[in-house]
C-alpha cells in the first residue's frame, strides 16, 4: 500500500500528459499446442504448436513456441491437426441462403469449397455476380469459382445450343470467360455431358481454355463420357491441355463401365504419360462406390427411345435396382423408389420403365427448366482405391445438402474407411491428398499447408475416431471425430456443430 500511494503522489508531481502510462497492446492470437501437426506437405507428422492471428488471419508460427500473455491457449492433447481441408469440387454453394453455417462441410474438416464445376455456375450467371451475393452475405467457409462453360453456352446461344457454336458465338463466350478470369476464377470448367456442353466441339473448348490460360488459370472438366467411350474422354482432356498449353484436371475420376473394372492401371498409365510429354494433368475423386446425376446422362445420344441404349445401361452401366431416383418432378410419386421399383408398379418391363421415365423427364425440363436426379451404382472399392493411391489425385466431395452421403461425408470417409481400415494411404497421405495437393491442383496459394504466413484455415481431429456417418437414407448425418475447425482464424466448429461464424473469403486464384 505504501509503494502504491508513493507512485500515485509522485505521478501527480509531474504534468497531466506525463501521468498517461500506455497499456499493452492487446493479443489477438490463439496458441494451439500439444498438437500432433500434419503440415500438408505428406511428410511424417510432428509434436508441435501452431499460433494463428485473428487480426490477420494467419499462422504467425508453427513449432515448439512459448505462450504469449494474453493469447488463447488450446490444449489439442495429441489430437491431429492438420491444415483445412479442400473439396476441389463441390456444389454445397446452391444452397448459401439456407445453409450459409454448411454444417455438413465443417463436419468434414473442410475449410475451402470450389463452385463453378461441371461447367455450371449454378445460381450465378458470373463469377462477379457470385462474389457480390457472397460478400452481402458470406459463409462459414471460403469459396472459389471456375467460370462455367455450360452456363455461358446457355446464355450464348439461348436455346438454339443443340449444335457447334459458330466463330461469333465463341467470342462471344471467350468475353465472359476473359471477365471470369478478371474477377479471380480459377479457371475454366465443363461439364462434357451435360446440355449444352455435350453438343460443343473440342475446337470450341480449346478456344476458351486458351483464354483461361492466358490469365493464368487451369482446366477443369466433368468428362464428354464415364462409360465406354471414357478413354476417349481422357485423351480429349489431354489434348486440350496440350493445345490450350494449360494444367487440366479431371473432375471426380471413375470407371462407371462395369466390364472396365480393374483397368485403373491403364488409365493411370495414360494420364502419367501425358504428364511425361509435359501436360500438367491431375484428377479428383469420391470415395463412394455410387455416383449422382441425371437420367441424361444414360442416353449420350439422347435418344429416350433407344432400346439398345437402354439395354446397354442394365448391361454395362448400373442394373435397374440400382438406379435409385432422388428426385423426378414430372411424376413426384416415382421420387425415392428405384427403376425396378417403378416398373413393378407400373406393370412395364425395365427397359420400358426406363425410356418412358427418361423420355417424360426430358419434356418436363424443357416445358420448366427441373431436371431429375438420380443415384446408381456403378463404381467398386478396388477401382476407388488404386485411383486415391496416383499421387496426382485430391479428394472431392462433388456433394450438396442432401441427396448423396458423399455431400456430408467424403473427406472422413477416406481418412477412416480407406485409410484406417483399409490401409489405402496413411493419414499423412490422405492429409497431403486433402490439401497442400488440391491448392496446388487448383491454384490456389496461401491454403492448404500449416506453415507461417498461410490462412490460418485448421482442422483439429481424433484420426483414431474420424468417420462418415451420412448414408443413403440419411445423406445429411455429419461425420465425426471432427473437434474443431478454424477458417481463417476464426473458430467455425466446435463440439460437433457449426459456430455460426461466417468467416469464409472469396478466394481468388493465384498470380
């Protein structure tokens, strides 16, 4: 008491403007430690501490620090932390206004989502437009975009787009493109097929990729075919890297033709000699044996009244009790029974059943713009294994709120059913695969790898525990063994459930 009426009494001797002691400045930094670090890069993981700035929204230092006074401290107690995960293709970004918390994303670990793929740029005539809505109102999580052939096909050509653009109409889509680029798209997407993507022509498609490469960006494309015709698809994708003298990336890579299972090898083979002749090709993947689209896409001719075709499919691509159908606007009665269970009630053979169903649904998209959705199973574990083993693989989720567990559960999926129970890639491995390989595949810097002056976008997870949880009849449950999830800097899940922190950024691609 003496010494502090002695500091007080000795203050007042001196002028006001002296007597102003400056307090500290105040620590906006958080300080992880005991953590198990796996930085990205695929190498072993280490013991360690990382701390972030909330203020600059960057890992300020990662190894054995010291606490600052001030700062919050987090005792990860050996869980894993490893940097957010990136879903290089994702269309979680067609519901924002409802599901702007993404509980589904979060609950993977995944920081970064990448719209504008297969060649849509779903809600969003441009990116701009995109960047505008995301800005009045943002995400929990950050967001990148590709400008989308198939929209600005669409708005090109309008309806007349059953046919190869001519020299005009290809300008005409190169300047929204060049106007993509100039807003921060990643690069050019397609979706091969898909209307009104799947009546272009390569030459069409390399006049655009040219422009996107010009801006420095890449080429990513859902392929012309998944089925018979896929080798031909890949060689297509190959070309247009090498005339379009840009990096191409092969969206959610599969062998949907059945009698092409275990010919993963072959196809490796060819995408690792193109990368020898100096195309920079990579690809991403699901972990799921069921992929998701419509009834299209059975029928590339689209030819609703071909027999052979649909034959064909039964044969080759997913038999009728696994063609399940999600969604079917012209007759809702039909949604969540499978092709078998259609022609059962219906009292029509298979093949019947499925050209009728496919028929009706494409005069009701054109009378009202809604389109079906299925899911069918036409992939294997073996083929998904051997593909997530190429070290020019990432993982993808190709997911949105709902329809197909991949949407909710893809990222745990891998590090728990192919990684802890099979054995397919270690956790440093799958980690590297989640994020340092998909920034680099996308180009996307500053993401993606714990290191000092990137993003501070963290996932902290029990790799003992971490599991999907979301099934074909409840594609919404959200995986765990997820604990905590920062996006940049900023705390977005935690003990389960989103934060409701919308610190999610636009994220533009790399210079």
């Amino acid at each position: 008491m003496q010494v502090r009426t002695y500091l007080v009494i000795l203050c007042c001797l001196w002028p006001l403007s002296a007597c102003v002691v400056e307090s500290p400045e105040p620590v906006s930094s958080t300080l992880i430690t005991n953590a198990v670090i796996f930085d990205g890069s695929g190498d072993d993981p280490y013991e360690g501490s990382v701390r972030f700035d909330a203020t600059t929204q960057r890992i300020v230092a990662v190894g054995n620090l010291e606490i600052i006074p001030g700062e919050i401290v987090i005792d990860a107690k050996g869980l894993a932390l490893a940097p957010g995960f990136i879903d290089s293709h994702s269309h979680h970004d067609d519901d924002l206004e409802e599901y702007p918390h993404m509980p589904g994303v979060l609950s993977q670990g995944i920081t970064t989502i990448v719209r504008g793929v297969d060649g849509s740029g779903g809600n969003y005539a441009t990116v701009a437009e995109f960047q505008a809505a995301f800005a009045a109102q943002p995400a929990a999580v950050n967001v990148a975009s590709f400008s989308a052939h198939n929209s600005i096909r669409q708005h090109v050509m309008g309806d007349d787009n059953r046919r190869h653009a001519s020299d005009v109409e290809i300008a005409a889509m190169a300047a929204l493109v060049e106007a993509d680029m100039q807003a921060g798209a990643l690069g050019l997407s397609t979706g091969l097929e898909y209307e009104p993507g799947i009546f272009s022509a390569t030459e069409e498609v390399i006049a655009l990729a040219r422009v996107a490469a010009a801006g420095g960006g890449r080429y990513v494309s859902h392929l012309r075919d998944e089925d018979d015709r896929f080798i031909d698809a890949v060689n297509e994708i190959i070309r247009i890297g090498e005339e379009a003298d840009i990096p191409v990336h092969v969206s959610h890579i599969k062998i949907v033709d059945r009698l092409a299972w275990g010919t993963t090898g072959d196809v490796i083979d060819l995408l690792d000699a193109a990368r020898t002749d100096g195309v920079e090709v990579s690809a991403d993947i699901y972990p799921y044996e069921r992929w998701a689209s419509n009834l299209a896409v059975l029928f590339p001719d689209r030819d609703y009244s071909s027999v052979e075709t649909a034959e064909y499919t039964f044969a080759r691509t997913a038999a009728a009790e696994d063609i399940l159908l999600i969604s079917y606007p012209a007759n809702p009665a039909f949604e969540g029974m499978t092709i078998a269970e259609v022609a059962g009630i219906t009292e029509r053979d298979e093949v019947a059943t499925l050209l009728e169903l496919s028929q009706a649904a494409e005069d009701h998209r054109r009378a009202t713009g809604e389109d079906t959705g299925i899911i069918a199973k036409s992939m294997n574990n073996d083929d998904i294994a051997a593909f997530l083993r190429w070290p020019y693989i990432n993982i993808c989720s190709d997911g949105w709120h709902g329809g197909h567990p991949r949407g909710y559960g893809s990222f745990p999926r891998v590090l728990g059913f192919f990684g802890r129970e099979l054995g397919v890639l270690t956790v440093p491995e799958a980690i590297f695969r989640m994020t340092a390989r998909a920034a680099d595949s996308m180009g996307i810097s500053d993401r993606g790898r714990i290191t000092a002056g990137y993003y501070a976008d963290l996932v902290l997870f029990n790799p003992d525990t971490v599991i999907d949880r979301a099934t074909m009849k409840e594609p919404m449950a959200m995986s765990s063994g997820i604990e905590r999830v920062w996006v940049n800097g900023v705390l977005a899940f935690d003990d389960g459930a989103p934060t409701d922190a919308f610190a999610g950024q636009v994220v533009r691609r790399s210079e």
